[in-house]
C-alpha cells in the first residue's frame, strides 16, 4: 500500500489486547474535557456543566467516526457501462474539523468522472465524502484524497474535485472574516491534461 493509500485508508487501531478496532476512548475525552474547563477557570461541577463532557465525548465519537473507516470499501460495486460522458454530482454537502484548531469547517463537494467501461452508484460518491470529512482534516488533502481514491478504485479517464468550504478557524477566532469561503480542487487525468474538458466541467460546476 503507498502513502496515499495509507492516508486514505487510514487502518483501525487495535484495543490493548490486539482484538480488533478500538472504540473511541469515552472516558478518556470525558477526563480531558473535565480538565480543559478546569484550565479555563469554569466548575465543571456546576449544573450547566456536569454532564458536559459525557457530551463532548459522544460528539466526538460522532464527528470523527471516520477515522476507523476504509471508504475504499464503499467504491467495491461498480457496474459495467459504456457510458463515456461526464459523471458530476454537485453540492454534496459535508461538515469536517480543521485539525489545526478542532473547529468546524463545512461546505459543499463537487465530484466529477470520465467512466472507463465502469460506473458507480451515485450515493457512494456521497458517503466516500462523508467518510473523508469525518475525521481531523485540512481542505486540501481532503480534495486530493477524494479525487485520489476515485482514480485508484474505479480507473477512469478522469477524475475533477472542487471543495469550497467556510472554516470557522478564520470566522469566529483570529482574523474573524465570516464571508470567506475557501475553494480548492483536484485534477486527474484528462481534466489535468485537456483544458477544455476541465473547462466543461468548471461550467457545470457554475451553473
């Protein structure tokens, strides 16, 4: 498995006894939560806060629930099909954290392909998306995961992604510009090497 593989991938832990995936540490989030609102000058025994890090720990558990998962596994069924033309499927809605702060970033996936003889269904597109955003993430290694895993598991002739995200690192904290959007994208294959195949997509894209 190469290093892109791997980073999409991203294998399971084992538990303590090298039985399998390891959940998510409840007790342990709860203990650091606990910690955190001390370091911060709060009771974490006041009412508003007693069942806060029970909270925390289960949300954890939610946004990051893909950090266990493979979406390769997602992209298993395909479908023979002639089919030749562009596959976009616009506006995939996803919610991420920004790794650098923990803070929410979330926006919209546009996913696009050039069939090779093989189609996939269209809401596993979607849930690939979902599985990427579930973990610590940056845009741009999302976008270049997402658009690396679809080259590696269906073998298109081409692969075009485009993110375009809010992150709340830059609305609510530091700088605090809350009308930036960040937009990125990833070329493969013949949306890299035609300009005007890529330019057909990005047109789609806007309308």
């Amino acid at each position: 498995m190469n290093e892109t593989n791997r980073q999409t991938a991203r294998p399971s832990t084992t538990d303590r006894n090298g039985q399998g995936p390891a959940v998510v540490d409840h007790a342990r989030i709860e203990a650091a939560v606990r910690e955190i609102l001390l370091a911060v000058g709060e009771d974490p025994d006041r009412e508003g806060l007693l069942e806060t890090p029970a909270r925390v720990a289960r949300m954890y558990a939610e946004i990051f629930s893909g950090i266990h998962a493979d979406p390769r596994e997602l992209l298993g069924t395909t479908f023979t099909q002639k089919y030749d033309e562009m596959v976009v499927v616009r506006d995939i809605r996803f919610d991420s954290v920004c790794e650098h702060h923990l803070l929410p970033f979330m926006g919209k996936a546009h996913v696009a392909y050039l069939p090779n003889g093989k189609i996939v269904g269209l809401s596993k597109l979607a849930r690939v998306v979902e599985v990427l955003s579930r973990r610590p993430q940056v845009q741009e290694r999302m976008t270049e995961e997402l658009a690396d895993l679809l080259m590696q598991e269906l073998e298109p002739r081409g692969v075009g992604i485009v993110l375009e995200a809010t992150h709340t690192c830059m609305t609510i904290r530091g700088i605090r510009k809350p009308d930036s959007l960040c937009a990125t994208s990833a070329m493969r294959g013949v949306f890299r090497e035609n300009a005007m195949t890529r330019s057909e997509l990005l047109g789609l894209l806007k309308g």
